[in-house]
C-alpha cells in the first residue's frame, strides 16, 4: 500500500516537472516572458501577456468544467478573504511593477537566459520565507478580513457552473477577437 501511495506520488511529481516544462515552453514561445513584452503590457501597449492570459482562462474554464462534468476532475477551491486578495494584489503588483515579471514568467525567463530575473526569483523565496515566518500571525489579522469562504461565482450566484463559464468565455473570445 505504502509503495503504490509512493509511486503514485513519483507521477504526480514528474506529471507536474513536464507540465511545468511545457508552461514554460509556451509562455517562451508566446514571448511573453518577454521583459519588452511584459513592460508593453504594463504600459497597455502590447497586449501579448492580457491575450495569452485570457486564451488561458478560457481553456482552463471550459476544460475543467468540462472535465468536471464527465468526474475526471473535482474542484477544491481554496478560502479566500478581502484581506488575502488585498495584501497578495499589493506584494505582487510591487514586485511585478519593480522587476518586470509576475512568477511564471520571472523562472521563465530565467530558463531562456535572462540573468535579471535571477534577482526576482531570490527575492521572491526570501519574500516566501518571511510570510511563513509571519502567517501564523497574519492569518489572526489582515489575512481573515472580509472572509468569504470557499466560494465560487456560480455557488455565490446560485446558478449552474455553465451560466457563468459560457457567456464569459464568450465575451472573452468576442474580446481577443476584435482586439486582435
């Protein structure tokens, strides 16, 4: 039994390395760990990162509603609070803002060359290592502002998954269709 939870996990592991791998691969190819790319997007000059972004919502919602349905998947969403979104908008809007790379695109970047997001990857561990020091403490405090649970759109809507997945993945496409 130990050794099939074992090898179970070994597959979940190299699943997520070349996963991982890929992700990094297409966000390489999309040229959005671009620091010119992403700097344009700041500026609302290139919108390459907003269209990638979107194409990926849109996938990621179709998919795993669809994959939902047919009980491949089952959703766990994580508790979310005011007070999360607040203080995670704001550190990482910052280090965004200062460096030129959000964290998928910053090891991205880092895998085709680009020594400079060296500096955001240290800062960002470190940043990770201050905040577990600190969340025990946060989570009695601003972490627990406005809480509002595990929720979904659709539970908060009190509508079938599909009322919010469809007419928003098509606006999104209307979007990337006429802004392209």
């Amino acid at each position: 039994m130990l050794s099939a939870i074992r090898s179970r996990k070994r597959l979940q592991l190299l699943l997520g390395f070349l996963t991982g791998l890929l992700f990094g691969f297409l966000l390489q190819r999309g040229q959005v760990t671009s620091y010119g790319v992403i700097i344009g997007q700041l500026l609302l000059r290139d919108m390459t990162v907003i269209r990638v972004m979107l194409s990926a919502a849109v996938t990621g919602m179709v998919g795993l509603t669809v994959l939902g349905r047919l009980g491949l998947v089952t959703l766990h969403p994580k508790p979310g609070s005011a007070g999360t979104s607040i203080a995670g908008g704001l550190i990482f809007g910052a280090g965004f803002g200062l460096l030129g790379y959000c964290p998928g695109t910053m090891v991205g970047a880092l895998g085709s060359g680009a020594l400079d997001a060296a500096s955001g990857i240290a800062g960002a561990l470190f940043g990770a290592g201050i905040f577990a020091a600190l969340y025990p403490r946060l989570s009695r405090g601003i972490l627990g502002w406005g809480d509002f649970g595990d929720l979904t759109l659709p539970e908060l809507l009190r509508v079938h998954r599909w009322v919010v997945v469809l007419p928003l993945s098509l606006l999104i496409v209307l979007f990337l269709v006429l802004s392209g």
